[in-house]
C-alpha cells in the first residue's frame, strides 16, 4: 500500500512539472512576427538612384561666353539634383565634330539633351532619333532653328533680333553720329557698318537682322527714302543716291584673323561713322584690327569713330572702361545656361515647357560695374 501511494505522488509530481512548463512552448511562436520584420526594414531603404543625366551640347569653347553659359548650367544641376555634361568643338565652324560629340552622348541614353546647334540639317538624324526615343531636347543660345522633328520642346535664349536693335537705338541716341546723320547727303554719304563673323547661325543672323531693321528706322528719321542697305545679299536693300548706307560685312570664317581682316575692310570705307560687332569673336576683330583698341582712344587713328559690342570678355571691357567703345549689349550667359537645364529637367519629367528670352542690357563705362551689370558681362 506504501509503495502504491509512493507511486501515485511520484505520478503527480511529474504530471504537475508537465503542467508548469507548459506556457513555456506557447510563448516561442509569439515571437516568430518580430522574426520576419527584419527584411521588410530593408526594404525600406533601397540605394539611392542615380540622378537624372543631361548632357549640355554647346556650339563652342573659345569664347569666354560659353564659359558663363557652363557656369549657369552646372548651378542648375546642383539646384535640382541632376548630372550634365558640358562639351562643344573647339570652334564654331565644326560641325562635324558637334555631330560626333552629340552622337556620343546619345548612346547614353539620356534623359534629355540642351543643345545649340551649329547646323540644324547636321543634327537632324539626331533629332528624329531623341523623337522616336521619347528623348526631349531643350535648345539654347541660337537652340535648334527649324526643327521639322518636334523633338525640340523650347529654347533658352536671348531674343537677338530685340537686342541687337537696342545696339541701334543707342546710336540713335549719341549726339555725334546724330550730327552726321544730319548732315549726310548723297554727295557725302556717311557709312554704318555690321561686322558678323557669318551669316548662317541663327544668333548672329538674328543680331545682325535685328541691328539692320532699327538702324534703318532711325537713319530715315534723318534720311528719308535716302538710306541704303548694303554688302550682303541676305540683307541687301540697295537705294541710288543714298545719304546714310548701312554696310554689313561677313567674314569668310570665324577665325580671329578672318575677322581682323573684314573689320579692315570696313575701317578703310569711305565715310565710315560707326560699326556695329554682333559678337564677341567681331569685336576682338575689329579690337585687333585697332591696335588692341588704342586707334579708338582719344587722338587714335579712328578716334571719331563711334563702335558698339555685343557679349562682354575681358578685352571688350576693357575698351568700355577706356571710353574706346561707346557702349555693348550684353546677353545673360548665365540664365542661358541655368534655363537650358531646367527646362530639360522639366520636360524630362513631362512638364509642358516652353520658350525663355533670358533678356538683354545696355552697358557703358558709367554702369559696368554695377551690381546688375556686373553679373552679366563675363571675362
């Protein structure tokens, strides 16, 4: 009997023990849910995607104004998070080169592409390739004149027709050539003169259109039905008997000595009042074809001569400050730049875009350094 009641707490004992340990298994599977939590933290912080790629395709380098225009473009792919790529041929008159540069960027797949073109036609396989790619491009500068591909979505750039003719208001405004103007007669006609450095790329044509129509209104203010236009057939509007004869001068290239040597021809024309450079490359033609400018100062060989620029750089600036020029138009390289890549950004997003005219300033020796101006006239 004692063995049997031994037996039956021994039985309980072990039965209780059982019993005790029992929540202990239960609360393993309560914490299986923390178990699979850690991949869907993972998860939640996957690798930073890499920024949008734009490449910035320009119509040259030796200029300082692409120097500015590149300076705006890369503020604008910090301020929206975006990576560009800078690039255009060693001179304007490299087509060719262009096309390769742009084709290379294109085998990257972009998102979009801001491009000034040399030559529409050169680029136009190019283009149909960006419409067919979804692939939107943004022009600036002279852009993309033309584009029959729809490719092209809107163009950054100063309105050169507007800004070139402020150049002619301005002569309109200088008492001295007023007085020649005047005095002009067909006897003794006085000469005007544009000097381009071609008559092909849409912002240097545009320029020397938008100076030609003003100056030619504000020569028949002094002149009527006595001014003539004259030296290329693209602007050509010849007038017998003329008082006031508007000469535009194209140089055969854009190499500084073909410049130097079509802002000669000019210097040497008879009755030569004032002249025009619709560029920068023109006015360091017509700088070296002066003596770096000192034939324009005071007692100089052409010191009546009344000279106006266009763009800025450090040796048109320092003929403002001398007093050797009597004035420039300046563009706003810069927001050309910023504009470009933010409209690419924009339409590479889907956003409507459309064109910018980043605007245009008189300056002079009296306001070059201005706070306003200075931001704009590049070295």
């Amino acid at each position: 009997m004692k063995k049997l009641v031994v037996i039956l707490l021994t039985l309980g004992m072990v039965l209780s023990m059982f019993a005790c340990a029992a929540p202990a298994t239960t609360e393993e599977p309560a914490a299986a849910p923390e178990a699979v939590e850690a991949p869907a933290a993972e998860e939640a912080a996957p690798a930073d995607a890499a920024p949008m790629y734009i490449p910035v395709m320009a119509k040259g380098f030796q200029h300082q104004f692409w120097q500015a225009v590149k300076t705006g473009a890369e503020a604008a792919a910090v301020d929206f998070g975006v990576e560009i790529y800078f690039d255009g041929p060693a001179s304007e008159t490299e087509i060719d080169a262009q096309v390769n540069m742009v084709k290379n960027e294109l085998a990257k797949n972009p998102k979009a592409l801001a491009l000034a073109a040399l030559s529409t036609e050169a680029v136009t396989e190019i283009l149909e390739e960006c419409a067919e790619k979804g692939i939107p491009v943004i022009g600036f500068d002279s852009g993309v004149p033309n584009d029959q591909t729809g490719a092209v979505k809107a163009t950054a750039s100063t309105n050169n027709e507007n800004a070139a003719a402020l150049a002619a208001e301005m002569f309109g405004e200088n008492a001295e050539l007023v007085a020649k103007m005047q005095a002009a007669t067909p006897e003794n006609p006085i000469v005007i003169g544009c000097l381009s450095q071609d008559a092909v790329s849409a912002s240097v044509t545009g320029r020397t259109t938008g100076f030609v129509n003003k100056m030619t209104e504000v020569a028949e203010m002094y002149q009527p039905g006595l001014v003539s236009v004259e030296g290329h057939t693209k602007w050509e509007a010849k007038v017998d008997g003329a008082a006031i004869i508007i000469r535009v001068e194209v140089s055969a290239t854009t190499e500084a000595t073909s410049l130097q040597t079509s802002a000669n021809s000019l210097l040497a024309t008879n009755g030569i009042a004032a002249i025009f450079c619709s560029n920068e490359g023109a006015v360091v033609g017509l700088l070296a074809a002066t003596a770096d400018g000192e034939d324009l100062a005071d007692g100089g060989k052409y010191a009546d001569l009344v000279v106006a620029g266009f763009d800025a750089g450090a040796a048109q600036k320092n003929a403002i400050r001398n007093g050797w020029f009597y004035g420039s138009v300046t563009q706003d390289p810069y927001q050309i730049g910023y504009k470009a890549v933010e409209l690419a950004v924009k339409a590479a997003n889907g956003e409507t875009v459309a064109d910018v005219d980043t605007g245009a300033q008189w300056y002079n020796a009296a306001n070059i350094d201005d706070p306003a101006i200075a931001l704009l006239v590049y070295d």
